[in-house]
C-alpha cells in the first residue's frame, strides 16, 4: 500500500502555475528516483499532489521561494 499524498495548495496565475507543474515534475524526480504526484482543482486552489514527504517539502520551499505562500494538507 502506498503511502498518503500530501497536498500543497497555492494560487497563482497561470504563467506561475507553468513554473510550478515544472517544478513539481523535477521534485518528484529527484535523485534518480521517482514518485507519484499529481495536480487538481480544489476551488480557487491548484493542489499539488505526492506520495512522498521530500518531493512535497522541495515543492514547498520553491513555493516560499517564489513568493507563493503555500498551505500543505496530509491526506489520509
């Protein structure tokens, strides 16, 4: 059984959010390893969605680093 996503939720504009699905692609595929993330609606949110903790916080602190406040969720 796979361990429980953890969502990291933002809002941002479109041209930002192309930044971030990137982002999100090289986070979950760091290292040589890879793991299961995806993106979905939630209102006036985008969710970015893993399986794993580190691909999550890296996603994270790129967020802070664009000056995108993002709010994380454990699912599960």
């Amino acid at each position: 059984m796979s361990k429980p996503p953890h969502a990291v939720f933002v809002t941002a504009d479109e041209s930002a959010l192309e930044d971030l699905r990137n982002y999100a692609y090289a986070a979950a595929h760091r290292g040589g390893g890879s793991t299961e993330h995806w993106e979905q609606q939630a209102g006036a949110e985008t969710a970015f969605c893993f399986t794993d903790w580190n691909a999550a916080f890296l996603f994270m602190m790129h967020c802070f680093g664009q000056n995108i406040a993002p709010r994380i969720e454990h699912q599960g």
